[in-house]
C-alpha cells in the first residue's frame, strides 16, 4: 500500500486528484488532503512520513517553501503548480516530478510511474539535495527572464524572449536569431541562457543549441533514433535531438 498525502488549498482540486491517483493505484490511501501551511506543518511534524506527498506551490497562507523552513519534510515530492515563473528545472532534476495545472491524466499516471520505479533509491540524498534547492534558489522564486538588451554597436537593443527563434553558438560566440532572421551576438554563455529562459517556451536541443517552440516548424526521424528539427528561420546548421533526450523533447512539445 502506498500511504501519501495531498497538500492543496483548493478542495475541489484536492479531491479530483486524489480521485485521479486512486484510478491510477488502487491501493493507495490518501492519509489526509491539507489546504495550507499551517495544517500541514502541524500535520508532518505529528505524523510518520508518508510514502509521497503531492504538494501545490500557492497555498493560501503562504507557499510550499514556507512548510520546508518549519519542518523538516523527510518523504519524496511531487509539485502542482499552475505558476510556470517558478524554477521548473530544478523541480525536474531534484523531486520525483512536477505536474503543471489543470493536472493531465496522462501526466499524473507519468508521475507515479516515475515515484513508483524510484521508490526507496537513495532516498536520503534527494530529499538532502530537494531540501538544498528550495532553501536557496526557489526559495527566492526567480522569475525567468522575459526582457534582453542586447548590445549592437554603440547601442544596447530591447529584445523580448519571445522574439528568440534560436540561440547557437559558433566559434566560440553566442547568437541569437530573431524570427524576422535578425541575428544578434550575445554576452552570457548557452548555459547560462538555459537556465535564465522559459523552460515552457525553451528547449536544450544539444550542446549548441536552444530552440523556441514556436520557431519549430517539422521534426523528422533521423538515424540512429535521433530526431531532426527544422526552424523557421532556418538554423544554418542541422538540429538535432539525442535519442536519449527523445522522450524528454516529446514530453516539452505536447504538455507545454
């Protein structure tokens, strides 16, 4: 039996997930559906830790960080959030999952799927690593960037995000291709543009580049399981897809 607990200030949206989980896993029992930090403080620190806890992101009282700066939350975690401005990149890489609002079916059978294949698998190291994430970088809710300026000669440009069709980078310097073809050269490395643009909107296609899901015009089938991705405007050089990093870029594409 899985044992986990919802945390969610909405209580229709409370109870259709714990609907939507128990479609999923029979035999999982909701321990208790919480709707602010609060009860949900005072909930974790008097009870065994749950096996999974599902855990929205505005609660009415506060946020989920507010719960992790009173307790210390010992059980795996998987977000909701209708909010895309929070750091959804490090909710992939340090806690089971995230759902995005209205919470897809699909998605949440993904989810438990994922907490089901992982369960017990050091599990110590991912809450320590969750635990350092939210008290540093989502602690402080980092917006991602939605304005540029860009320098141009003896000027700086505004440019939008959602201006970017592309970014590359070629010998050694980073551009950005607008969707009118215009071509600018940047002064932040790829990483750090990765981690500043919408992941909603953005996608690390490879080691050189970062396309815009609306730039995105045919994706073929290429060898060796790798997908290629054709833009408009053209990138002058092939993009293409790992086979490994496939599934990932499909899972972007259609949720996002």
């Amino acid at each position: 039996m899985t044992n986990l607990v919802i945390i969610e200030d909405e209580e229709p949206a409370g109870h259709y997930l714990r609907d939507l989980v128990q479609q999923i896993i029979p035999q999982a029992k909701v321990l208790a559906i919480l709707e602010s930090v609060e009860q949900s403080v005072a909930w974790l620190t008097s009870h065994p830790a749950p096996d999974l806890i599902f855990l929205d992101v505005q609660l009415g009282d506060g946020t989920c960080f507010d719960i992790f700066e009173h307790t210390s939350v010992q059980s795996p975690v998987i977000f909701t959030t209708a909010h895309d401005e929070y750091a959804i990149n490090a909710f992939r890489l340090n806690s089971v999952d995230y759902l995005l609002k209205p919470i897809k079916p699909t998605a949440l059978h993904r989810s438990l799927d994922k907490f089901l294949h992982t369960k017990g698998e050091n599990l110590k190291e991912k809450v320590k690593s969750l635990e350092d994430i939210i008290h540093g970088q989502l602690l402080h809710k980092k917006p991602v960037r939605r304005n540029f300026l860009v320098p141009y000669r003896d000027k700086l440009i505004p440019i939008r995000d959602d201006e970017f069709a592309w970014f590359t980078i070629r010998n050694g310097v980073v551009e950005g291709t607008l969707s009118d073809a215009r071509n600018y050269a940047l002064d932040k490395p790829l990483e750090e543009l990765d981690n500043m643009l919408d992941p909603n909107r953005f996608f690390r296609a490879n080691r050189q580049f970062i396309v815009a899901r609306d730039s995105i015009r045919e994706i073929e089938f290429y060898f060796n399981g790798r997908l290629l991705i054709r833009v408009s405007p053209a990138s002058p050089q092939p993009i293409l897809i790992s086979k490994e990093r496939v599934p990932t870029f499909k899972s972007w594409f259609e949720e996002n």
